[in-house]
C-alpha cells in the first residue's frame, strides 16, 4: 500500500486488528526484511514501513536524517489513525525509535530495540560512511552489498542458508542510490542517545542477536542496562538480522512482551 506523507510516497503494510507494532527496517533493507513477522498479524495490527529511500517508497535526492524518517512516520500513522504504538526497530531502525523518541514521546507506549546501539558514530565510522557513500554513488548497491553482506548473518548461516544469504542480498541490491547515501549521511549525523536511556518511561524490550558483529551483545546490554526496566532477550545463532535469521525465536520474544504490557499502556 502506498500513503502520501510529507511530500512524497511512502510504502507500508497494515495486517491485523489490535495492539499496533510498527516496523522500522535495517541499513539499507525496506519493509519485506519483516515479512516473517507478519505471521504476528492473528493477534496484533503489524504496520511495516517503508522508510523514503527504499523498497515502494520515493526517494528523492536530498535530504535524509532520522528526525525526517520520524517525521514521515509520524504522518503515515496519522493517516492509518494510530496515535500510539509499539515500535520495533533494528539497527537504522532503532537509531530512528531514539529519534521518535526525542520528537514525539507521545506515540509511543512500548520500545523494542533489535540489534542497535546507543551511541552516536565515531570519527573511523563517519569517515566509512563516507567513503560507502562515495563508492555507491559510483558503482550502486554492489558496494555496499560487498562491504556488508559477510557481516549480517551468523557465521554459520553462509554455510547453511544460502536462501537467506540471497534473500538478504537481493534487498539490499534494490536499494536506490539516493536512499542508500541518504541513510549514510543521516546515522553520520545522528546524536548520542546514551544520555536519553535513564530518561525512557516506555516499556522496553532490547534484543539481539548472540553472533552479532555490527551491534554485538554487548552494545544491547548498555541499551537494556541504561534504560529502568528494560528486559533483554539473547537469541543464539542469529547474526544482526536477528529477525530473519531466527524469526520463531524473535516474533516469541516480540509477542510475548507485546501481550504483557499493562492494560493502561496497550
Ligand atoms: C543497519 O543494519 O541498519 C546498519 O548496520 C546500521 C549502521 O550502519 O550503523
């Protein structure tokens, strides 16, 4: 389905009746990396997003930050009559929730962190995005399915499944370059959110996956350590799409959380 918002098409799906969970995908996925979450539409209403730059929705060439992606968030639920959700979001998507956060507290009523950090880049990761940025301005998403495809599944899943491996890479090759270098530039700019997790009075749910190598365990610990309350989920044989690589695992962690919060908050 596709809703104007903000100026241009944002694509998204909306299954199910209940207690919205709204997706926010990985760097630089779009909204069929959740397709195995759908399954949770019998009991709760799954909204997955494509974020501007990718899968159906526009991408136009200028300009990306986390505080746009939230804006356009915030108005396609406006126009599906959402006023308050559970979000879900893994790496880019959990930098985005920090950014929902900041900007409209008020819809929210629960936070599942997948497979992110806290912390803003340092001056080695901007200068790799930059450099990314640069390499798929010339030659497309192959750059950044060569630099990051060997690092987002468990080790042992390039052995085992070469559906996923392909699954994921062929995401990641329909990527537009605008949406790509946009993502870039917006986690290069993003703030330091370790300060805000003292602050987080939403109930929190922090998973990942045990294999993860871009945002290892220990950087879930912090989140889930930092934030009052904040329950974490271990999930073994999962690299950093967690979701994709064990997504029985995760959509129990997910559903299990979802079901428990206080009838006040759901
Ligand atoms: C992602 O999976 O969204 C990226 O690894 C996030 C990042 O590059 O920081």
């Amino acid at each position: 389905m596709i809703h104007q918002a903000n100026g241009i098409r944002l694509g998204y799906t909306d299954r199910g009746a209940g207690l919205p969970l709204v997706f926010l995908h990985a760097f630089p996925l779009n909204r069929t990396m959740w397709t195995d979450q759908e399954a949770l539409s019998s009991r709760f209403r799954i909204i997955t997003v494509d974020l501007r730059g990718h899968g159906e929705s526009d991408a136009p060439a200028w300009r990306y930050s986390l505080e746009q992606y939230a804006a356009d968030v915030r108005q396609l639920l406006g126009l599906l009559g959402v006023s308050r959700a559970v979000f879900v979001g893994l790496s880019m998507g959990g930098y985005l929730e920090f950014a929902l956060y900041r900007n409209c507290p008020d819809l929210i009523r629960g936070l599942v962190f997948a497979d992110t950090r806290a912390e803003a880049d340092g001056p080695e990761q901007v200068k790799w995005r930059f450099d990314l940025a640069q390499r798929t301005a010339a030659v497309g998403p192959s750059a950044v399915i060569d630099d990051m495809l060997p690092k987002l599944l468990s080790p042992g899943a390039y052995q085992r499944r070469p559906d996923l491996v392909e699954r994921v890479k062929s995401i990641q090759a329909a990527a537009p370059v605008h949406g790509i270098v946009g993502d870039l530039m917006a986690m290069a700019e993003r703030p330091d959110s370790t300060a805000l997790l003292g602050s987080i009075a939403v109930p929190t749910l922090v998973i990942v996956g045990q294999e993860d190598v871009l945002t290892p365990p220990a950087d879930a610990e912090r989140i889930a350590h930092g934030i009052p309350g904040a329950r974490l989920v271990t999930i073994p044989d999962a690299g950093h799409l967690s979701n994709m690589e064990q997504p029985d695992q995760f959509n129990r962690a997910l559903a299990e959380f979802a079901a428990g919060l206080p009838a006040a908050s759901r």
